[in-house]
C-alpha cells in the first residue's frame, strides 16, 4: 500500500507540474488581441487605427518567442497557440483589412482575392510548422505571413493618411495581395532576423544604423513602413533571379567552345 501511494503522489505531482507558461503567451494573447483589433477598426471604417494594430501585433508576435527562448518557458502549447495566433492576427487580419478599405469595390474578385491572401497565410503556417527543425535557420521559405501583413497594412495606412480613398486603389491592392499571397507560398528564401544575436556585442556602426531606423521612422511612420516592407518583399524574388543570372552564366563561361 504504501508503494501505491507513493507512485500515486509522484503521478499526482507530475500531473500538477504540467501547465502553460504566462510570459511568452501574454505577448501571444496580446498580438491575438491586436489582430482582432484591427478586424474590428476595419468593420468601422477606421483605416487609421487596423494597420496601426496589425504592426503592434508584429511587435507582440516577435517578442513571444524571444520571450520564451531568453527564459526557457518553450512549449508546444506555445508553439500551436502562437500559430493560431498568427492566422488571425496575419492571416485574417490584413486581408479583412485591405478587403474592407479598396477591395470590396471589386465585387466578387475583390472577396476572392482576400481569401486567396488568408488561404496562403494558413498554407504558410502549416508548412513553417511541419519544418521546424529542419528548416535552414538564416532563411525562411516564402514571405513570412507578419511581413506580408506588413506590406498589406503599410499600403492602407499610407494612402489613407494622404487622404487617398481605398476604392480609387481597388486594382493596385489587388495587385499587392495576389503578390503577397504569391510570395507567402512560394519557395523563394528570405533572410530570417529570427536569431539575430541581441545579447552579444555590436559596433559602434551597428547602434548608429539603429538610431538612423528610429529617426527615418519617426520622420513618416506609414510610409516609411510600407517602404520597408516592400523592399523586403522584392528581396526575395530579386536574389532570386540574380542567382539565376549567376547560373547561368557560369554554365555559359564552362560550355565547350566553339
């Protein structure tokens, strides 16, 4: 009896151990919150306010992470609950967002593309969660889903604090969501700044490069966001075709001459 109850005790306090860490899902909690924020502002009308959120939940979504790497609480309740997270808060989010502000002037190809957007941000999630561990840490495949709500939410913020009403954009939105949705789901790499040394020693360079991002984007947030963004989008596709061109040539400087 008495080794029963002590493998019950030790069953018992195992079982008390598990449990969900605070700190890395409250950034979680609070990026969720932002995404739906901004679904919410968009229904309203207020085109100032949902990009605004959909950039504070990229804020959120890249602290939880680092939160929980710093403090080693990881967990796979973490991992899935960011992920869900992410649906929402750059999947729906952006695209609920661009549809209400240009695309709905569009009619049926305007809903289509908006699906189109959140569909490839869930087939993005799904396949960077079917990877971890074995996906090359300094690249990610495809357009990260947060960069591309950046690039959707820096659009609509941008022209609508010049004043530029949405529907007179219907066509260049639509533009930038297919290509963003293209992006997410294709197979181009891009540079990953998830595991950028922030506790290690920088140069003098470096902290001055910081303090210039600062200073640029505070001189026109929206703008110089969606800039940002855009170019980090084109990144992509642009290192691409350059090792193309780079291939390619080399496979014509060793061909047998003539």
């Amino acid at each position: 009896m008495k080794a029963d109850g002590a493998r019950g005790d030790g069953v018992n306090e195992k079982h008390e151990r598990k449990g969900i860490y605070i700190l890395p899902n409250l950034f979680t909690t609070a990026s969720l919150f932002a995404g739906f924020y901004a679904i919410v502002q968009a229904m309203n009308g207020r085109f100032g306010h949902a990009p605004v959120a959909i950039f504070i939940a990229m804020i959120m979504d890249g602290l939880d992470g680092r939160v929980a790497r710093w403090t080693h609480t990881e967990s796979d309740f973490g991992a899935e609950y960011d992920s869900l997270s992410d649906m929402v808060s750059f999947g729906l989010a952006p695209a609920l967002v661009i549809y209400e502000w240009a695309l709905s002037g569009l009619g049926k190809l305007g809903w289509l593309a908006a699906f189109l957007y959140a569909a490839a941000a869930a087939l993005r999630l799904a396949r960077f969660n079917t990877q971890l561990g074995h996906a090359d840490s300094h690249n990610f495949q495809g357009l990260p889903s947060p960069s591309a709500a950046a690039l959707g939410a820096g659009l609509v913020w941008m022209l609508h604090s010049y004043g530029v009403p949405g529907k007179d954009w219907s066509f260049v939105a639509l533009g930038f969501t297919v290509f963003a949705a293209g992006a997410m789901v294709s197979n181009i790499r891009y540079f990953s700044f998830k595991y950028l040394d922030l506790k290690g020693r920088v140069s003098f360079v470096a902290i001055l490069a910081v303090v210039l991002v600062f200073v640029l984007i505070s001189l026109d947030p929206p703008q110089v966001l969606f800039i940002i963004f855009l170019f980090y989008s084109l990144s992509g596709p642009l290192l691409a075709a350059f090792r193309l061109y780079r291939r390619m040539s080399h496979r014509e400087l060793g061909g047998p001459r003539l």
